[in-house]
C-alpha cells in the first residue's frame, strides 16, 4: 500500500507515513526483516522437499510468514491451499482489504490462496467489501464455537450463588489498557449495582486478574466460557473478543465497552441489538433497564451468527472433494 502511494505521489502518504512509519521501518531495517527472510527461506525449502500436496490448511491471519507461504505452495506447484478463518473477522481490520482501484495497481497484490474460507454470513460480507472475489470464499462450519454439553450444576454449587439476585458475567480483555478501562467502569457503578448482581469475573489467560478490581466478585479464573454462558443472566465484555460473539449467539443481553477515544473493534460491530458503551453512565443505564426488565426489546431476535452443525457437512464434502 505504501508503494501504491508513493508512485501517485499521492498526498494521503503524510497521513500514512505519520501512522505506520516505525512500523516501516522497522520491517526495512530491523530485525523484523532477518525473520521475514528466514520464514521465506525455510518454506522454499521445506515446500520444494514436500511431496506434491493435494489440499493444504492454514489458519489465516494475513501476516507476513503467511504470504512466504502462499508464493512458495503456488511455486512448487501444489494444488489448492485455503486460508481458514477460524474465530471472527472485524470490520476494522486492514488485513482483510485487498481492494484496488484499477489494474494498474495488481502489481502490489499480496499473495493469497486460492480459497479462504468463513465461518459467518458477517465474516464474508467483510471480505467481500475488502475486494475479496466471492468466488474464492467458502462458508465452513465455525469448528471452534460448536457448543459442547456441559452440566453447571456443579459450577453453580461451588460458586454459592445468591439466588436473589441476577448473574452478570465479565469476561477480561487480552489487552491491559482495554482490560483496566472495562474494569473501572464497574467500579465506578458498583455500589448501583450491588444489590442487584452476582458478578463473575473471568480473566483473559493473557491478561490481570485484580490489579483494578475494586469490587466484590466470584473469580472464575479456572471455569470455562460455556458453562459461565449457561448461568449468565448479563455479559459484559470489552470490544475485542469473540466471546461476545457466543453470548450473541446465545441470545443472552450484552453490553460491550469501548474507549470513546479508540476505535470499536467488535465482531458485532453495526449489527442490530448489542449494547455498546463509553462510559460508565450508559453502563448503569443498561443495567438498570435489565433489573426492570426493560430490556426485553433489546433482545436479539436472531441468534444465529456462526455457521453451526455439529454434523460438519460443509467441512466433509470439502475435504472429500480434494482427495
């Protein structure tokens, strides 16, 4: 892209420049560079020593080992090779646009396979509008959210919950900014809130577990998401996980929390139904409107977000079609 600009010599490039230069330069000049060289290397190799392969699968992020990939599967002329979406894709994320605006520009083109595959109706929309042509999207069952029967009985037990009161489900952010601004809006309204919710907290593997706590809550570092999902009365997660994409799915009312001052990067961004806030102001006000019970019109009417079928017929005939 950057090569784009600077041949039109187009005056967007100071913006560009300004955002992406250490980034530039560190891919040119830093060690970034040395690893992207290795990666390319070591899979002409290892793809020139492979037998000729029929299919192959790979979990597509669009990163730079990834395009080592492709050039060097395509140059040693193995058969098809599919990009697999596995959790959700965002309307924000750049490395899903391959969009350009006249012929010219092919030359840039980043590599990619021959197919990709979705696990959504949303996830190909964006791809389509990233330029993506739909003859090269396949719509595949979403493997990582088949829901799996679980009995919370005795999760219930051992979290001794209070019977009175409703069940707001925090799941943590993998991000410490987004994980701390999550955090504090729920300090800042808990005394509001306290009377009326159970809160159980889930950490992100990744991220802290108390170190903005300022409210009483039932740690749930060691339970999973689908039996914290079965007791859920609320869930209130940060923009980015995916984990809200399964409370979606699962009809349950959900608020989502962003920095006004960032960008909303949620897989249910512009999609009819979730609660979005800023502040903790509109956090309250929806909490509030579900002890009323008043947030039954906010419901979401359709549940359906991933492809889902335990059975896996989209994934059967693929794999039977290229053996």
């Amino acid at each position: 892209y950057f090569l784009i600009f600077l041949n039109k010599k187009d005056e967007n490039i100071y913006f560009i420049w300004h955002i992406f230069s250490q980034v530039w330069v560190e891919s040119y000049f830093g060690k970034s560079f040395i690893v992207v060289l290795f990666q390319h290397f070591l899979f002409s190799k290892a793809l020139k020593l492979l037998p000729k392969q029929k299919v192959g699968f790979y979990l597509q992020e669009n990163i730079n080992w990834q395009s080592s990939l492709i050039m060097n599967w395509d140059k040693n002329k193995h058969r098809n090779l599919i990009g697999i979406n596995h959790s959700t894709l965002r309307f924000w994320d750049l490395r899903n646009f391959y969009y350009f605006q006249n012929k010219k520009d092919l030359k840039f083109q980043l590599p990619y396979p021959d197919f990709t595959a979705v696990n959504s109706k949303w996830g190909k929309k964006i791809l389509l509008d990233g330029g993506i042509k739909s003859t090269k999207i396949l719509d595949l069952e979403a493997l990582r959210f088949q829901s799996a029967k679980i009995s919370n009985n005795t999760f219930i037990k051992k979290l001794k919950l209070d019977r009175k009161k409703k069940n707001l489900i925090i799941f943590g952010a993998f991000n410490a900014y987004e994980n701390k601004f999550q955090l504090l809006l729920i300090n800042k309204i808990y005394k509001d809130i306290s009377n009326y919710f159970n809160i159980l907290y889930k950490p992100h593997p990744s991220g802290t577990k108390d170190k903005y706590i300022d409210f009483e809550y039932k740690d749930c570092t060691k339970s999973g998401v689908e039996e914290m999902l079965m007791v859920a009365d609320v869930v209130y997660t940060e923009s980015m996980t995916s984990t809200s994409v399964e409370a979606y799915q699962k009809n349950l009312p959900l608020i989502i929390c962003f920095d006004s001052q960032s960008i909303n990067l949620s897989p249910l961004y512009k999609i009819d139904g979730v609660n979005f806030v800023t502040n903790e102001l509109d956090l309250l006000k929806h909490l509030k409107d579900m002890i009323d019970q008043k947030s039954k019109s906010k419901k979401n009417k359709n549940k359906e977000f991933f492809i889902i079928d335990s059975s896996l017929p989209k994934w059967k005939k693929l794999i039977e079609s290229n053996l």
